[in-house]
C-alpha cells in the first residue's frame, strides 16, 4: 500500500532492494513503475490465495487494528487494492489488455461492498492518547486557540451549493453560524491576511476520538465497479445503479 503511494506520486521509485539495509543494500536501484504494479498486481493475487487458506487462530489474537483476524474482510481488501491499481494501470496501452483481464477477475473475487468492511485503522475513546485518533489529539490544540487546520472553500462551497446533507457532518459552523471554507493553495504571506476564527474547522464526528482512519472504503469499490462497467469491455453490470451504489455508501459511511 506505502509503495502504490509512492510510485504514484514519483514514479519511477526503489521497491525491490527497497528496506533491503540489513542485506548491506543502501543505495537500492530504481524500478520503473511499470514493473512495480505489475508485481503488486502479482503479490495481492498471492496473498489473497494464502488469505484464503489460512486460519486465523495460528495469528496472533487481538494484534490486528483494522479487522481483528477477520481473514475474509482482509481477502476483500486485497482484492478491492488490486480493482483499484488495476483501474489505474488501464490506461497504459501496452498493458491495456492485462489490466482489463485483471479487472475482471477482481470483479469475480470478493470485494468491500459494506461499511462494515471498509480498511481502517480503529481507534478508542481510552484515556491513552495514543489510541486516539489523531485528529481529536489536534482538537486540544484548538481548543486552546491553536488549531491549524481550516476546511476548504472549494470543498464547504462545493457542499453547500449542492445541499449535500453531509455538510453538518464534516464540517462545523464558524462562530456565526456559518459554514465558511478557507481558500486553497495560499502562501503564508497571504493565509496571515485571514483571521483562522472566522473560518470553519472539521466537524465533530471527524475529530471524535474513537473514529477510525479509513484507507479504503466501500463507495470507492462501488465507483470503480461503475467505472468498470462504462469502460472496460465485459466487466458487466449497470454504470447507474453501481455509482448510486456508491453515493449511498459514502452516505451511510457517515451516518446520513
């Protein structure tokens, strides 16, 4: 998963002798990315394979933050990675024909289709800070008149012009009432021209100590599935009703 970050925001990146130091490797070579997502295509159909086979009780009880040795959800999101890295590397033409194959075998597999699959990592309303989320560790700080993160403008506007009903959700009111997002991509100079007061900060439900860190989530499978279903020949199923499928996810998601 670090490493799909990785390529996507670079590129070309070390991922063979990656972490390799205690072999002596410290300058591990460059891989071109086509390499690395065709190995991490490659990897996720193993490991989905050897998830399958496994029994739970030979790991190690109450050590799994995300699924808790549930074996079924982690096959989910192995298979729901793959979709996903495979709907990105359609695109190159060389490997077009792999990647539409690949698509549709995920598409055969298991995938996140309920809330209750998504990947996270749990957290806990415990007085030990560092099971908190990490979010509601900042929230201090702003109560204390130091918060650093505002929402958005294009983000709130977005929401707002929409009448999207996660709004009171995701965000809180500014201490008129109002819900006021604060421009993207400003330098210092510029963000000290704004008072942070009169702009509005993530909701309360996000700041919640016990709310998960999600990676993957239900909505995003249904999204690829409806993407797969619009482009990618014999992948099946009806765009429409899948991305619909995907609204009601991110929805529910967040309680609306």
């Amino acid at each position: 998963y670090m490493a799909a970050g990785l390529t996507d925001l670079f590129g070309d990146v070390p991922y063979f002798e990656a972490g390799m130091g205690k072999n002596e490797i410290y300058t591990p070579k460059y891989d071109t990315q086509v390499e690395i997502y065709a190995d991490m295509v490659d990897q996720l159909k193993i490991q989905m394979e050897v998830l399958k086979g496994a029994n739970s009780a030979d790991a190690y009880p109450g050590q799994d933050p995300m699924y808790n040795n549930d074996l079924d959800k982690w096959v989910r999101f192995a298979n729901s990675f793959r979709l996903r890295l495979a709907m990105r590397a359609r695109f190159v033409q060389d490997t077009k024909s792999k990647y539409e194959g690949i698509i549709k075998e995920c598409l055969g597999q298991p995938l996140i289709e309920e809330i209750d699959q998504n990947a996270g990592i749990e957290h806990a309303d415990s007085e030990n800070w560092e099971l908190h989320n990490p979010w509601y560790n900042k929230t201090k700080d702003y109560q204390a008149g130091t918060f650093q993160f505002s929402v958005s403008k294009k983000f709130v506007d977005w929401l707002v012009s929409t009448s999207d009903p996660r709004l009171q959700a995701l965000v809180s009111p500014n201490p008129k009432g109002e819900y006021v997002g604060l421009p993207n991509g400003l330098v210092d100079i510029e963000i000290g021209k704004f008072t942070r007061s009169q702009f509005s900060v993530p909701g309360d439900l996000m700041l919640r100590p016990d709310q998960p860190l999600y990676i993957m989530c239900a909505s995003e499978i249904w999204f690829l599935r409806a993407e797969a279903a619009l482009l990618v020949p014999g992948a099946g199923g009806d765009p429409a009703v899948l991305y619909q499928k995907g609204i009601e996810k991110g929805m529910e998601r967040w309680g609306i």
